[in-house]
C-alpha cells in the first residue's frame, strides 16, 4: 500500500436524477425515479428527496411507487447522462492520466501521476476539481474519498455523501474502517453478512478477531481469504487507465432459425452462465448487459440494460437479457443470439459469496433499455420533445392516445403544461432524447 493518500474515488451523487432535476427546473427539491417505469420497472437511482422514502437503486418501482406516490417517475435519457459524464471524465484526465471509469458515473483517479502532485495539498485539489465538475455540469455534485488504495478511497467517499469529502491519513487506515459494519467492505452482500452475523460477527473489527483459517472455515478458500485480507485494509491494486477487455460476451448462430421463445431463453441461461464464468476467470464483473439478436432477414438489433452495482452472477445476467427479449417481436425466428456485459470492473458490488440460485435479483425492464436500430419514439415520461409553436419540453405523461407536456428546459424556469393527441404533427423526440421501444 502507498505512504501517501494519493487515491481518489470520485462518485457523483444520485447521478441520473440529479440530471433529470437540472434538466428540468419544476422537479429541483422534489423526489425524482429514473428506471423502469413498466409494472415489471426497476429503480435505477432515486433522488436524495426519494431515499428519505425509503427508495433504493434496485427496488422494484412498484414498491417504490407505494413508498413515495408523489415522486415523478421517469424513463431514463442515456444520451444526457454520457454528455456529462464525458464532460466528468474530462476533467479528471486533465489532473491524471491514470484514470479508471467503473461506470458513468464513478471513477478511480490516481493523483500521484498527475504533473503537480503535492500530497500536503489534496484537499486542495479535490475541491477544485468538484468545483469545476459542478460548473461544466451545470450545478450536479460529486462525493470524494482520497486514501492509499482503491478499497479505502471508495470507502471514504460514501462517508460524507451527497457532496462531500473524505481524506483517509495514511496509517488510519484501520481505524476508520474497524468501527464499519461488515458490509461496507465490496462484496460482503447480504447472504455473507447473514452467515457472519450467525457466529456474531458485525463489524470489521469482528471480522479482525478471527484468524484466516476460521474466516475460510465459514465461506470458503477463496472468500474467506479475500475478507480476512480487505479487513485490514490491505489492498495494492493499482489504478489501470485501460483494460485490454472492454466487454465480455458470447453469441451463436443457430442452423436453423429459432422462434420459440422458450428454447431462446434457454439459450439465454446457457450463455449467462458461460459469461458469468468467463468474468469470474478473469476477476472481473459489468454493468451493462446487451442482448444481441440477428432475425431471419439479417437485420441485427441489440439492446442493453444497465444495472444499478457491477455484477458477475449469472442469474442477474440471465434474468436481465431474459427482459430485454422479452420486448422483441421474434415471431419469425432469430438466426443469432448473443449475451454481453459491458462497464467493466475488478470487483463485484453484489454479493462475492453468495451463489447464483440464492440471489434476490431485480428484473430488467424496456424503459431501462436503449435501442441501437432506428424506432420511430414511444413518448414515456422524462422524454425530451419540441413542438413546433411551445418550443422545448419534456413528458410528464402519456396514455389513451394523448401526451402531456411541461415545456421548459434547463435554462428556463418551470414551464406550462400542455396536453395533445399523440400522432400530433407538430410534436416530436427533443435532441437531447433517446428513442425507446
């Protein structure tokens, strides 16, 4: 481990909503959903205002719509969310050329290789780039932690968030991460907790007072080693600019076509498994899995779906490219299949120990989906539109063949609310949208 808390894990607060609030004035201070906004929807991230609700990432949005009725519920707008996440991403690589995306969203920097490194001066450093990101954004905020490893610096920036900072000193490393319940350390997911908590052990400092051996004895060589290892806050992985691997997948190409969607989603469980594996091998794990499909006229569509933590179980690989056929007309048959995970990390923020059948998952769903072929749009809420005489908005709602929309944008106050028929001429996908099927 480093002499010098030269490690920062940058991670921007409620990162999709806080988007969807900035883009659209009259939810600033409200409770915001982004995810999947179907009965079989998954919440993707919930704004601050929502949490106090009770709301979660991975959260079926039906229980969240019972925990927070009056939150707007939003498809999500990938295009806006990469715009200024390129924008983050820009700014970190002007302090470092070792930089390490885990997602959108977060990322590891490695301030040590920067030009002007000075370790007296990080906190310096870290507000400046945070005060930076805030004004190229357009207001959204980060939570920082700064330590010397990649375990403790992403430990650190979930103390003080939203919109805070926290330097681990170099030597208290143990300290700060003894008091910790067991689940702060990445992978120690409910089922581990659960078999921890049986022999009364809670906190880190618990895990510390049992030997190697013992910690083996209760889940395993591999797992039990990992945990004895990060509860002492050894950790030496170095930031990686780049992987070799950008995504993992597997695809075949059938003999004959193939339109039962059964015999397809058996398939599908079959190549999960063989991604899960190949992920595992490697010590990696993804957060976007991508369903690729070839029809019986060649024509290829993919869609993705992305997930709220990385993941290499093969049950949540399986169940979310089972949602993602689930939107897709294969009556006349498919003639390729493949299943691929993308957003890759080098640890898994599920559960490292449990096994694929005991987990819990949360279904994918098309509102989460992007749709790589060209769709006419579906209006669903949170979509970007322009009409021709109102000008730029944003749907608030749609049915029985009619649209309602609040016209204003980021740079506006809030704006009035229209209603119109659905196949109205002068109504369309805004520019900064993403078409959803």
């Amino acid at each position: 481990m480093r002499s010098t808390a030269s490690i920062m894990h940058l991670d921007l607060d409620a990162f999709f909503a806080s988007v969807e609030q900035r883009d659209k004035p009259s939810l600033r201070g409200r409770p915001v959903i982004v995810g999947g906004v179907g009965q079989r929807g998954v919440v993707a991230t919930a704004s601050y205002e929502a949490r106090v609700h009770g709301v979660r990432s991975a959260m079926r949005t039906a229980e969240a719509r019972a925990r927070c009725p009056h939150a707007a519920f939003l498809g999500g707008r990938f295009d806006a969310y990469r715009e200024a996440s390129r924008l983050v991403m820009e700014r970190l690589r002007q302090e470092s050329e070792l930089i390490e995306p885990l997602s959108l969203d977060e990322a590891f920097v490695d301030l040590a290789a920067g030009p002007t490194f000075d370790p007296d001066g990080v906190e310096e450093v870290v507000e400046r780039i945070r005060a930076d990101i805030a004004e190229i954004t357009g207001g959204l905020t980060a939570s920082v932690g700064v330590a010397s490893s990649k375990l403790m610096a992403k430990i650190a920036s979930e103390i003080n968030k939203p919109d805070g900072v926290f330097v681990v000193a170099p030597g208290t490393e143990a300290d700060v991460l003894g008091p910790m319940q067991a689940t702060a350390i990445p992978g120690v997911g409910p089922a581990t907790a659960e078999r921890l908590r049986r022999v009364g052990i809670l906190t880190v400092d618990e895990v510390r007072r049992q030997s190697e051996d013992e910690l083996v004895r209760l889940l395993g060589q591999s797992a039990g080693r990992s945990l004895h290892r990060l509860s002492r806050a050894d950790d030496d992985r170095p930031v990686v600019a780049s992987r070799e691997a950008k995504s993992v997948s597997v695809e075949d190409t059938f003999e004959r076509d193939i339109a039962d969607r059964l015999q397809l989603e058996s398939i599908i469980e079959r190549m999960a498994r063989g991604v899960s594996a190949r992920l595992r091998k490697s010590g990696l794990s993804g957060r976007t899995v991508t369903l690729k499909m070839r029809h019986h006229d060649f024509e290829t569509h993919t869609r993705s779906s992305t997930l709220a933590h990385p993941t290499d179980n093969a049950r949540v690989l399986a169940t979310t490219a089972r949602a993602l056929l689930a939107g897709e007309d294969i009556s006349n048959g498919l003639r390729l299949l493949g299943v691929g995970v993308s957003g890759l990390a080098d640890w898994v923020q599920d559960d490292l120990f449990a096994e694929d059948d005991d987990a819990d998952e949360p279904e994918a769903d098309d509102a989460n989906a992007e749709v790589r072929d060209e769709r006419p749009a579906r209006w669903y809420p949170g979509m970007d539109v322009h009409h021709d005489d109102h000008g730029d908005g944003w749907v608030w709602g749609a049915g029985l063949g009619r649209v309602t929309v609040r016209f204003e944008t980021r740079w506006t106050p809030p704006g009035p609310v229209h209603t119109f028929r659905a196949d109205d001429p002068a109504l369309g996908a805004g520019h900064t949208g993403t078409f959803q099927s």
